[in-house]
C-alpha cells in the first residue's frame, strides 16, 4: 500500500512539527518548521514563562477538539 509521501514528492516543502502546550493560562498549538527549537528562548520570545510550559495531555487535546 502506497503511503502519501510515496505519491507526492515534497521537494521543496519543508519538514514541520505540531505541537500542543499548556500553562497555568491556557493551551498553546505550536507549528514550526523542524529545525526550529523549542526551549527557554523561543517561550521569551513570544512573552511566556517558560518554566511554566509543559507538553499537554493528549486528552486535552481530545476535549478542545471535542472527540
């Protein structure tokens, strides 16, 4: 059985990642290209606490989505 990246060549695409964050605030859905790093620098960056970011669970995620 063929896969989609056995169909359509991505050659100039560029690899990502999705993730899914939580804080004391709220949830936080992250795109970023591969080689982005997601640590201390990149939460100032955008004006959050890093010590406070965590990974979410997979069942909040599941609950914002509502399946």
């Amino acid at each position: 059985m063929k896969t989609l990246i056995d169909v359509v060549k991505f050659e100039k695409a560029p690899y990502i990642k999705n993730l899914f964050y939580t804080d004391k605030k709220g949830y936080y859905y992250v795109i970023a290209k591969n080689e982005t790093v997601v640590e201390k620098t990149f939460w100032k960056g955008i004006n959050l606490k890093p010590k406070d970011m965590r990974f979410a669970k997979l069942e909040d995620l599941l609950g914002i989505l509502s399946c």
